[in-house]
C-alpha cells in the first residue's frame, strides 16, 4: 500500500526525476527536479498553485517513483528520454514528430555521390540542411546530378570499374561514366566541388557557365541542347531566388515562437543555414488551460532537440524560458560544441521573432477548425468505438487480411492503426509456409500464431537483455484486434490467443451481402453502427488499408514469380551465371550461336556449365 505522507518524507534533497502514476499505475506525468523533497512536496501543498491543468493532474496521482541523478544536467536528459519514451499525458507534448530530410555528399568515396537522407551519421559525409520540403531535396538532388554529370549508382569505385556495361543516364548524357574510367577521379572531384559550391550557396559560377552553354549551343544552331540547357538554367535561378538572406554572419541559427491560447498551441520554427532562411515549421502542441508561454517553449526546445540529429549554433527565443543555462549545457554537449539560446531584443533578430510569432497566430487561428476535424476523425472515432464496445484505451490497433488467387501464393498481411492513423512503419507481411489451397480460416490461424509467437519471443528476449519495451518490432502487442468478417474470424483469432495464454480483446467487422459494413461483432453480440459517424468512417479506413496492404503484397510476388529467363530452365545456371551470360552476350541468340569454348570462357562458367548451356540449346526436339 502506498502511504502519501510516509514516502514524501523520504524523498532526497537531491536532484533526479520524479514520476507519477495513477490508479492503473500509467505514468500521466514526468518532471525533473533540482531538489526532489521540495518540488515533489510543492503539488501536495493546499497554497501551491499551478494552474487548472497540475490540479486535475495531481488529483489523478495514486503513487510515484523517482530516480535520483548526480546533476540537473543529468535530470534534463534523463527527463526527455523518458517523456519521449511514455508521452505522459499531463506532460506539454508535440503532437508529431517529424525527421527532416538532408542532402548527403558522400565525400568520403573516391567517386562521390549526392543522395536523400532523414538521418545524420557520422560517416565522413557532408551534409547540407535539415530542410523542410522533402519534394525541394529531391527535386535539388536531381538537378545537382543533370549539371555536374554525378553517379546515382550504388557501384564500389574504383575497384568495379569497368566489370558491368554503362547505365542509362550515361547513354542520355546525364553521367559521366566513372564505372567505366571514362572520367578521371580528379575531374570528378572538380565536378563535386562545383556540386558543394552549389549548396553552399553560390549559384553565380553555376548560372555563368550553363549562360555561356545555352549562348555557344544557340549560336551552334543546337536549338534542342540549348533548350535544355535552357531549362536547367531556370531550375537553378529558381532554388537561388528562395534562398533569402536573413544575415551577413552565414551562422546556422533556429528561430522559435509560440502563439497559445487555452487549449491550443502552436510553435513556428524558422531554419537558418549559413545566413539563409532555408525553410520553416509548424508545431501543434498540447497543452492545458493557463499554461504559460515560458513552461510550452520549455518543454517544446526540451522534446524537438532531443529528436532531432542537428543542432545550430544560436537558437533565438521569443521569451525567456526556464532552466536556459542547463539547456544551453545540455544542448553544447550534443552538438560537441557552444550553443547560445538567447531572447533578441532589437534589430533584424527582433523582426525575426516577431515573423515567427506572426506565422504561429496566423496558423493558430487558420488549422484550430482543421485540427478538430482531424481529431474528430481520428481519436474522436476511437472513442466512438469504446462507447460502443465498452471499452477504454484502445490506442493501438491491429488489422489483418488474407490474399490469394485460387490458393496460388496466400499472403497475409498485418496493419497497424494508433490513436486513429495508420502507423504504416509497423506493418508486416507474411507469406504463408503451412495451408495450401485457398483456405482463409486455416491461413488466418497461421498469420495470428506466427505473429503473436514472434511477439512473445521478442518480450522474453528483452526482458533477458534488459532492453526497453519499444525495441523490437513484434512484441507490442494490441489494445484491439479488428477482424475482416463475423462470428468465423473472430472465432478463429480467440482460438490462437486462448492457444497462447494472451488475452487481448476482438472485434469483428461486419459485412453485408454487399460487402458493405454493417457493424461490429464483439463477445458474440452483433452491435450496430451509424455508418455516418466518424467511427464508421475509422471501420472502412482500416478495413480497406488491410485489403490494399495484402492485394499490394500479393501483386508484388506474382510480379516476380512471372520473371522468368530462359536461362533459368537450364540444371547448373543460377542467377549468377545467368546475369554473367547477358552481360558477355547481347542476346539470347548469340548465347545460342556459341561454342562451348567461347561459353566456357565467360566469367563464372566451368566446361560443365558452358557444356550444359550448349546442349540444351542444340539438343533434338
């Protein structure tokens, strides 16, 4: 039993986190602390006023732990790992997090590459952002590779050049064929120094040379390659012109303000790379009623540079926030060097800011209808859903669906819905290994007891290696599990669970003659549903993403089960002397003209093979 009083006693005059739970013992809330006995002490003091949102919170605690640190620093980082880890509910929180793309230039290769990245590695590469348009990087990265000749190729050089035969952007004028030697590895660096220039932000060379390109191929009468040239020309003024100077000093700096009001917020963030504004995003956070500004920037800087791999040198604030010189450390440690958090005061700073706070208002008062919307779509569908079924929780949900064609290759597929949304990053495949013939209940039992035997195994493999719950890709099991049918589906998916000791609820989803929904089938009671509420609307969307996921799966092996060479029916070529053969040869013809010298001669081949492909080309019909 936990006694209140006796544990407050205990607590240490030290710093660490504390953390709160409730009845159901879920954590709702997650703070650090510089002395733990007094800020814990301070929610249960009658006198101690933090606002409605700590109120509600505190009257929902049944008990709390806490874990004792040797700093604040170390408070803070522990604080935001754990936040970020069981988003508690009382804690300011995104509501999504976001990965940002970069541009990498594998500088580190001898024949360097440009290529799309989320991540920021240490691997000797360059990289350039984080920017905010995905489609922009792209659209860069292509443009990059058209004007300076680049590889796209995954090809290891120098030490393949010259074993495959050229690709196609080399036929079209877009590469410059390092595969094949026909470029030195220092004119491809000069290439590449053109290409770092560009991001770098010195388009003038660019603009001069393809100019003077466009002029001499025009006066060549070349009209086809000057229109081209034409075109790459206005792709590149077009990307300067975006970029807006903001400052002379080329720093890397974020710009962040809030607009707020009692249960909305959102969080403007302008991206300052090498003096440029390359970009900017929004944030829509939680938050409760009389939440100050300070307290949302505080925990919204905590969350974003926690998840996020870059980290600039001056992050610029509309108002002071708490704890600035713990983050400031905090920060400077991740990013290996100083980081300034500061609060402008005048000048172009200032007008910054106050773009930022601009840009937060507008977007506050234009998406506060879109963002009910969305949530009445989503989570306001899931709680429809627990009013009908009687129950509460059900975050996550798990979906599957059966594919074949007359039993030809039966595939089943898993999706995965939380909070209302697909979570696309957890769906799973499977190609059934026992049931042939098309079987649905039999193929059905197997797809749930391989994914729920995997699911066991991976949570007794973490509990052995003392690893956190959201390691492993299986074993997060469901709140529901939402069948495509009646009465015979879930009968069958109640049969794996009871046949593994797992108790998690099903829900089936039921068709008329039409195969239209018609409501839902839970603890052997059909339950009718308005099929024009929201909840309705959540049934079809995981209902025809389960069919899409698998029809897709099944399409895609079909596909491949229809590639099919020639080559293949022959005893002794795989895949290996096969891809060696077209490539000596030009045709299936020529492989047929062949001597058996000249085949044994090919890469790979042995007198055997080469005898083999000879015979079964000139044998009697």
């Amino acid at each position: 039993m936990f006694d209140l009083q006796d544990e407050l006693s205990k607590l240490p005059d030290q710093p660490g986190v504390y953390i709160m739970h409730d009845k159901s013992d879920a954590i709702i809330y997650i703070g650090k602390a510089v002395s733990l006995r007094k800020r814990v002490h301070q929610y249960f003091q009658p006198s101690h006023d933090e606002g409605i949102k700590k109120k509600q919170m505190v009257e929902h605690i049944a008990w709390f732990e806490y874990v004792i640190t040797d700093s604040e620093l170390e408070a803070l980082i522990l604080e935001c790992n754990l936040i970020k880890e069981h988003r508690p509910k009382y804690n300011t929180m995104l509501r999504d997090d976001k990965t940002y793309p970069y541009i990498r230039v594998t500088v580190n290769e001898a024949y360097p590459r440009i290529l799309f990245s989320r991540e920021l590695k240490k691997d000797r590469s360059k990289y350039f952002g984080p920017y905010t348009s995905a489609g922009a990087v792209k659209d860069t990265i292509e443009l990059l590779n058209k004007i300076y000749h680049l590889r796209t190729c995954n090809r290891r050089l120098p030490e393949d050049t010259g074993k495959d035969r050229p690709c196609l952007n080399y036929h079209i004028h877009q590469c410059a064929a390092p595969c094949q030697g026909y470029i030195s590895r220092e004119e491809y660096r000069k290439q590449v120094d053109g290409a770092l220039e560009f991001l770098n932000g010195n388009y003038a060379p660019v603009i001069r040379d393809l100019t003077t390109r466009m002029t001499e191929a025009s006066d060549a009468m070349e009209f086809e390659k000057a229109i081209e040239i034409r075109e790459l020309l206005n792709s590149v003024k077009q990307i300067a012109q975006k970029q807006k100077i903001t400052n002379s000093d080329a720093e890397d700096r974020d710009i962040i303000a809030i607009a707020n009001d009692d249960i909305d917020a959102v969080v403007s963030v302008f991206f300052v790379r090498s003096g440029k504004i390359i970009g900017r995003d929004h944030f829509h956070v939680r938050v409760g009623t009389e939440e100050e500004k300070s307290k949302i920037l505080t925990d919204f800087v905590k969350q974003f540079y926690s998840g996020t791999p870059f980290i600039p040198r001056e992050i610029m604030l509309q108002e002071s926030i708490d704890d600035m010189e713990v983050l400031e450390e905090w920060l400077s440690s991740k990013r290996g060097r100083k980081v300034n958090i500061c609060i402008p005061q005048k000048g172009m700073k200032e007008r910054l800011v106050e773009l930022a706070a601009k840009n937060s208002d507008m977007i506050l008062s234009h998406d506060k209808e879109k963002i009910k919307r969305e949530e009445s779509r989503t989570i306001g569908a899931v709680k429809e859903l627990e009013s009908i079924l009687g129950l509460k929780g059900l975050n996550r949900m798990e979906a599957y669906d059966i594919s074949n064609i007359n039993g030809f290759e039966t595939v089943g597929s898993m999706i995965v819905f939380e909070k209302g949304k697909a979570k696309r990053s957890d769906y799973r495949k499977f190609k059934l290994k026992t049931i042939t013939g098309p079987d649905d209940y039999a193929s059905m039992h197997e797809v749930l007891t391989r994914r729920f035997q995997h699911g066991l195994r991976e949570q007794e493999e973490l509990k052995e290696r003392n690893l956190p719950e959201n390691t492993g890709s299986f074993n997060r099991f469901p709140d529901i599990i939402l069948m495509d049918g009646g009465r015979g589906q879930v009968n069958i998916c109640l049969q794996v669970l009871e046949e593994l000791h797992i108790n998690i609820p099903v829900c089936g989803m039921v068709k008329d003659d039409n195969h239209n929904t018609r409501g839902l089938y839970y603890n052997n009671v059909e339950l009718p549903i308005d099929r024009h509420s929201e909840g309705f609307k959540l049934i079809t969307r995981i209902q025809d993403e389960a069919h899409r996921f698998a029809i897709e799966f099944h399409r895609s092996l079909r596909s491949k089960s229809q590639v099919h060479s020639v080559l293949d029916d022959i005893e002794g070529i795989g895949p290996a002397r096969r891809k060696a053969l077209m490539r000596s040869f030009a045709s299936i013809e020529d492989i047929r003209n062949a001597s058996v010298e000249e085949l044994a001669a090919v890469d790979t081949m042995n007198a055997l093979a080469a005898e083999a492909v000879y015979q079964f080309f000139h044998k009697p019909d």
